[in-house]
C-alpha cells in the first residue's frame, strides 16, 4: 500500500495509507454519519480505516495543530477534499 508520512513539529512520525479496496469506507455507516451532520466523525472514521493501532496511538499524542496538518495534509494524500 502506498503509505503517507506525516512528521510532526516534534520529529514525530506517523503513517497512513489511502482508502480502497482493503480499507473501504462501509456505505451504511457514511450514512449514519451524514445523518448526524458531523463530517469530523466521517474525517475519524476516514483517518482510522487509513490507520494501524500503531499509527492511531501515536496520533492521540500529537498536538492540536499537529493532529490538523496531518488530517489536512492526509486528506490531500488520499483525493478526499475537506470542508471547511
């Protein structure tokens, strides 16, 4: 798989790949998200099937503004454009 590495203002590195066929969002669950109106919850359930347990603890441990350039910059990775 084709991997994203994201390194952090603390030399913090972490990894995540691009949906698709192995790690396949699941329809029914979009739909519930989008039911809700949340789209950070669609962008936690995108980051974590583009995660490995390794990769999501290490995620909890950066900052706030490290967290969001990663999801951003991921984002951009994996062709999934963010609203605002």
């Amino acid at each position: 798989e084709e991997v994203f590495v994201f390194k952090a203002t603390d030399g913090t590195t972490v990894g995540l790949t691009k949906l698709g066929p192995k790690r396949r969002p699941k329809p029914g669950k979009l739909a519930l998200l989008d039911e809700q109106g949340d789209g950070i919850k669609v962008l936690w359930y995108f980051l974590k099937l583009a995660s490995s347990d390794v990769s999501r603890e290490v995620q909890a441990e950066l900052d706030e503004e490290d967290y969001a350039e990663m999801a951003r910059e991921w984002a951009e990775f994996a062709g999934i454009e963010l609203g605002e």
